[in-house]
C-alpha cells in the first residue's frame, strides 16, 4: 500500500505543494513518461500535483494519464487526487483532470486549487519579488495544510463541471502544447554552460551541443530556464528579473 505523488512543474511551486502531503513515493511526471521511473505495484492512492497552463491541464499530465496510468492495473488504485497550483486564474483546470481520468476508466476523488507566484513571462515581464512570493506562499501553506489533512483523511470532494469545459479543455490544449519558442534566448556573453537549464528543463528541451547550449523546438513556456539560470544568461524581450522560486534548484534535476 502506498501513496504516490505524480508532481509537473516548470518553476517549482508544485514541488513546493508536494512536501507539504504526505507521501511514500514522489515522482516527476516526465521521468515516469520517459520510462526513468515506475508506478509501483502497490500504489493505492494517487496525488497529481501539477501547474494550471491556460486554464488547463499541461500536456505532460495528459500523456502521463494517457501514456502511463491507463498503461497498468488500476484495480488496487481507490483514491485519486489532485492540486492545481495557479496564478489566480485555475479555470477548468481540475474538471478537465477530472474528465481526462473518466476518458481512462478512472476518476478524481478530490481536487482543490491552490494560488501561488505566476512567473509566465508573456504576461508578468517584471518578477515576482521575494516579499510577495513569500506571502503568496504562506497562504498558500496554509491552504495546503488543510488539503493534506483532507487527503489523508480520504475525504471526497468533486471539482465543478467547468465554465464553457468543451471550448476552454481545446483552447487550453492547443496552447499549452510544447512548441518554438523563439523569443526565449540565451545571451552567449553571460552563460557559462553550467547546464542547469538542460538539466531541469522539464521538456528536455535544452540540449549542450559542440559546447553551445541549444534551445529546442519543443518549450512549453515554464520559463525555470530563465528564472533558474545563476548567471541571468536567458533572455525575453521585455522581461527583466527573475522568480527566486521557493524550491532548490537542484530539486528541479530531472533523472
Ligand atoms: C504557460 C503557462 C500558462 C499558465 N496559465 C495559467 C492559467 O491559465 N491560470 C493561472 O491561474 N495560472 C497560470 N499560470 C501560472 C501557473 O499555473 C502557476 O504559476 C503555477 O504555480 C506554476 O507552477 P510550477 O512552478 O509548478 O510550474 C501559467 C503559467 C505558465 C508558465
């Protein structure tokens, strides 16, 4: 018997969300879609913690339900739950979870929303300062206290049916897919190749290639490469500062 969290993050907030439930097992989405870790046998309730993306699930939770989850006997598996970590603006996020799992076979038992630092650059050029992360996070935690003592208590409770679900889960897919991202670049006079982009990048989509470090065509706008980078070497036309984040950077190493 045991409990797993399945954790997506770009910039560390879910990370951050996940230490607070209690668990047996936490796993990156990515590793375990990559097939660098397994669900094990004996899981028996499911915590998916993952960031909202244009008021939706990102495409990482979809292919690890997709591709993982309905990929093995769920029979032993009786409680799923989620946390939606948000800017403010959860939307559809947790009832489109909830109708992804139905699509498999399974369903969530509880889903809450949690605010914490929104750190997309296309809307917040100027980042999150250090005062207001941390206030922003101690409710946060206090919210996540009560979810914790909610999840281990197994308690049900059902995420609404979502404003205009239908339109809202296509537009929210189509955008949140990985693609180019050719404003996102990196300043070649500041980066020391010290990879830690290549090596959080949830997408595995920074690569080192003869000594250059290479932005693929596959970003999905988390942007903790440019907010993690030590020497401040990404650059976005516009943005300036970046979100200190409330995880270790080290934490964010994908295997
Ligand atoms: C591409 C992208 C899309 C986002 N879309 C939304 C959104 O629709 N609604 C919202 O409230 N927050 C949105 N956010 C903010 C994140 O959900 C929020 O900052 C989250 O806590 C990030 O979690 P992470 O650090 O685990 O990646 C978005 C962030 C990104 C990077």
């Amino acid at each position: 018997m045991s409990t797993v969290l399945a954790v997506a993050t770009g910039t560390g907030n879910s990370l951050f969300a996940a230490d607070r439930i209690k668990h047996d097992h936490l796993y990156f989405a990515e590793d375990l879609i990559n097939g660098k870790d397994h669900l094990p046998d004996d899981m028996d309730r499911l915590g998916i913690i993952f960031p909202v993306y244009c008021g939706g699930i990102l495409n990482a939770v979809l292919r690890f339900i997709e591709e993982v989850l309905s990929d093995r006997d769920n029979s032993g598996l009786g409680y799923i739950f989620a946390i939606a970590t948000n800017g403010g603006l959860p939307l559809n996020a947790l009832s489109d979870l909830d109708r992804t799992l139905q699509d498999h076979g399974l369903a969530l038992s509880y889903g809450k929303a949690v605010r914490m630092p929104d750190a997309y650059l296309p809307l917040q050029k100027k980042a999150v300062s250090k005062e207001k992360a941390e206030e922003i996070a101690r409710k946060a935690d206090e919210k996540l206290k009560a979810i914790a003592e909610d999840t281990d208590a197994e308690k049900i409770e059902l995420p609404g049916k979502g404003f205009l679900y239908r339109t809202v889960r296509r537009f929210s897919r189509l955008a949140s897919s990985p693609r180019p991202n050719e404003k996102l670049r990196i300043d070649p006079a500041k980066c020391i190749r010290c990879k830690t982009c290549v090596r959080i990048c949830p997408e595995g989509n920074i690569r080192e290639e003869d000594g250059r470090i290479i932005i693929g065509n596959s970003c999905i706008s988390c942007f903790a490469c440019y907010h993690r980078c030590p020497e401040g070497a990404m650059t976005y036309p516009g943005a300036a500062g970046q979100y200190e984040g409330l995880v270790e950077t080290s934490r964010l190493i994908r295997r």
